[in-house]
C-alpha cells in the first residue's frame, strides 16, 4: 500500500506540484525583467536624469539641455538592451531547464533499479 501510494503521488499529485512551481518560476522571472516594461520604455531617460530642463532660455543652455537629454536616453536605451538580452536569455535557460526536469520526473523513481542493475551487469561510467 505504502508503494502504490508513493506512485500515485508520484506521477499525479507530486509531478503537477513540481509543474506547478516551474510555472511561478517562470511568472517570477517575467515579472522581475517586465522585459515587455523596458521595451515601452527603451528611449526613455536612464532614471529620469536631466528629465526637465535648466530652464534657461539661452540657446546655449538649451543646446545644453538637449545633450543632456540625448545623452541620458542613450544611456537609458543601452542599460535596458542589456537587461532584456539578459532577460532573455535566463528565461530561455529557465524554460530549458525546467522542462528538462518535468521530462525526468517520471523517471527518477527507476533510476536506482537502473543503476543496481547497470552495477550487476558491470557498466562502469
């Protein structure tokens, strides 16, 4: 009874469990990159930096401004690309990874009936 009831958990309850934790992990993992954020947001000023003006009315401090500005976008635009390629790419591992161990699952409870038998048989790795 005790093994029939390791098997039901197993391969039903344990292994939605297991899919189910995968999923927040991912949903995490969207939710701290909000890759779909920093593309909406791409040429927006790195943290708000010379967001408003001096507010002079000098052409030269308006020059001024304008490549503060400029410059504070391209700043903002490169820190983002970065961080949705890096988003990018732990999600994909996540995903990877994940169904790796969703696909092995099933398999883990033959594994040491594999390997006693493997070791009877005289596979050496």
């Amino acid at each position: 009874m005790l093994i029939v009831g390791f098997l039901q958990w197993w391969y039903v309850r344990g292994w939605l469990n297991l899919i189910n934790k995968m999923m927040s992990m991912l949903r995490s993992l969207a939710d701290s990159f909000s890759i779909s954020l920093l593309i909406k947001t791409l040429f927006s000023p790195y943290k708000q930096i010379s967001a408003y003006g001096s507010g002079e009315i000098s052409f030269q401090a308006q020059i001024s401004d304008f490549f503060d500005k400029l410059l504070s976008r391209v700043i903002g635009m490169i820190l983002r690309l970065i961080i949705i390629f890096i988003g990018i790419i732990v999600i994909v591992l996540d995903v990877v990874m994940s169904s790796l161990v969703i696909l092995l699952w099933p398999l883990l409870p033959i594994l040491p009936i594999v390997c006693v038998i493997l070791t009877i048989v005289g596979v050496t790795f």
